[in-house]
C-alpha cells in the first residue's frame, strides 16, 4: 500500500491518508444504545468528525468540541468494558472505551451513543457495504 491510500480508524467518520493508519482500519465505530453500528446516514454528523492517528493516540476533534484522544493499544483484560456489538447482522465483540468518549460523541451528534472498539480478538469484521 501506498501513502494515497484512505483509511477510516473510525467506521463511518471521514478516512485519513498514510500507512501508519492501516493497523487501525476500522478498529472503532460508534453504537446507539442498543449496541447497533450508527452510519452517517443514521447521523450525518459523524462525516464532521475528524480523526488522526498521533503520538500513540487516536485523536477525534469536531467543530465546537475540545479534541479528545484514546490510546491506541491498550491490552484488552477488562472485562467489565466488554460488549457484544451488531454490525450489520454479525454480532461483534467490541470494548467500551468509556464515559469521556460516550459524552463527547453524545454531545456532537446530538444523540445517546458510544465509542467502542473491535475487541483484538474479534476476528475479522464483515463490513457491509
């Protein structure tokens, strides 16, 4: 892969160029609170969240928002923050990355939702199209 190539660290928020975001194609989405995959087509606000890999962070930032970072890669041995997830119609084991990143998105799109992240040990994720 070249350095053109797009990648989108969180499903449904707008793609970043450059290979050190490969690694982390898809590696989080944003879930209503029932746990199902939101796409900008349930909330178009999501296409004004920016996201950028830096410093060992992901890092979200949105028009009116303070920018908020989330570790990339943390060890997954909580299981109090485990979640079973619906994307498309596969369940998805996934990881709740908290209240801060709960607020945060709740606050920019206007509705209850959260940040998670596809659990490492998940498997491969079938994307719908």
């Amino acid at each position: 892969m070249n350095s053109t190539s797009q990648y989108f660290p969180v499903a449904s928020c707008p793609g970043i160029a450059g290979d050190e975001a490969a690694p982390y194609d898809k590696r989080w989405l944003v879930v209503d609170p029932a746990g199902r995959w939101l796409t900008q087509s349930e909330n178009a606000r999501l296409a004004d969240v920016s996201v950028a890999i830096r410093f060992g962070f992901l890092v979200m930032r949105a028009p009116g928002m303070v920018r908020m970072d989330i570790p990339l890669d943390v060890i997954e041995d909580d299981d109090s923050v485990r979640k079973r997830v619906m994307v498309g119609e596969q369940l998805v084991d996934a990881v709740d990355e908290g209240e801060l990143a709960a607020t945060w998105l709740s606050g920019f799109t206007g509705m209850p939702c959260r940040l998670v992240k596809v659990h490492p040990d998940a498997g491969p994720v079938a994307w719908p199209v």
